[in-house]
C-alpha cells in the first residue's frame, strides 16, 4: 500500500520548483527542509509518510541543521545530540567568535 504524498506548506521549499518534488528520490531534502523550515503538521506529516527510521537516518546524517532542531529532534526521537553527524561537524570546525 502506497502513503499519499505529505501535504506541506509551500514556504518550506520557496526555492525549488514545489510542483516537481519527487518526495521518493529527495526523501533526505524533504526531511531535512521540513524539520528545519516546518511546523508541527508538517512535521506530522513527514513522519507519516516516511516512518521515523528512515527520518531519523536522514537527521542523524544530515551535514547541516540548524541548533534549534538538532535539539528539538534529540528531544523528540531520544537521541544523544552526539550522534548528529552534523553535530559532530560543527564542534570540529566551530565559528570563531567576533569578541
């Protein structure tokens, strides 16, 4: 049995064509621009379609996401932040502070 596709705000994908997401082959995009740019139905939504084993692997390998949500997805799927790829990349090249 095939999930229908989610329904997303289109303000999440402003910049690709929203119309010609293959939510299948860009399933590591979606994930990663809804978790990022989303709100809690989008979410939802997400979940829904993909299952959280395949939104967790896409987080936990993600090269980017921002604080905020590396935190709110430890919290949500009870994840040591550490395990975050993109986590671990950031304490190896941190932003040199401006003060």
């Amino acid at each position: 049995m095939k999930m229908t596709k989610p329904i997303l705000a289109k303000r999440i994908f402003w910049d690709v064509d929203f119309e010609k997401i293959d939510y299948d082959k860009k399933y590591k995009f979606v994930i990663e621009r809804t978790f990022e740019r989303g709100d809690i139905d989008d979410i939802r939504q997400v979940r829904r379609y993909y299952g959280d084993e395949k939104v967790i692997e896409a987080l936990v390998t993600a090269r980017y996401l921002f604080d905020e949500t590396i935190e709110f997805c430890s919290g949500l799927f009870d994840i040591p932040k550490e395990k975050f790829r993109c986590y671990i990349l950031k304490q190896l090249n941190p932003i040199p502070s401006l003060y």
